[in-house]
C-alpha cells in the first residue's frame, strides 16, 4: 500500500506564493516520476509539473518561469514552488507517482489553491 498525502495549498493573493508537497509513505517503490497536476470544476486534470528519477524537471507552459518542483528523495517527498500567482491558477492541486515498472500510478486527494485578483 502507497499513501500520497498534499499539503501546502491555501488562498493567496495575486502575485502571491505558495509551497505544496507530497509525501509518500508505505510501501514504496521506486518511482520513476513524481509530479502534480490540477484541477478546476468541470474540467480535465492537467499537467503541471514532474521530475524524474533523474532530476530532469518539466513543466506545462502556463507555469513554467512562475512554478518550481523539487524532490527529496530520500524522504520520498516533492515539492512546488508556486510563485507570481494568479487567478488562474485556483485549483485542486494533486500530486501524482509513477512506478513504471510495475505500471502504476498514484494519486493523493489534492489540497486546494486559492488566488484572489
């Protein structure tokens, strides 16, 4: 068993910063990708970001310049740096893992961003 728990998200103001994380715990693999995606009502669950094993980071281009993930991996948790908010970005944030391997994927509840123009 694999448990994603975020945490971090809130209501911030235009212009505003915000840190999520993710932490994993149980039993866990190694997992190839850890990333967060978002949500708003209605609407699909987007990219945000990932980093590998590896360290090599993507970012979707509405966040990238603005939003920053980082990993500890000997803990099993990532992060993300959200700066120069915007309205736009309110959502349900989720952090997502992959394990290739054994072609599985994760997925926390989500913590909720919030930004105020």
């Amino acid at each position: 068993q694999v448990q994603v728990v975020e945490s971090g998200g809130g209501l911030a103001q235009a212009g505003g910063s915000l840190r999520l994380s993710c932490a994993a715990s149980g039993s866990l693999p190694r997992f190839d990708y850890m990333g967060w995606y978002r949500q708003t009502p209605g609407a699909e669950r987007d990219f945000v970001a990932r980093m590998s094993s590896g360290g090599a980071t993507r970012y979707a281009d509405s966040v990238n310049g603005r939003f920053t993930i980082s990993r500890d991996f000997s803990n099993h948790t990532a992060f993300l740096e959200m700066n120069n908010l915007q309205p736009e970005d309110t959502a349900i944030y989720f952090c997502q893992l992959n394990d290739n391997f054994h072609r599985k994927v994760y997925w926390g509840q989500g913590t909720q961003v919030t930004v105020s123009s």
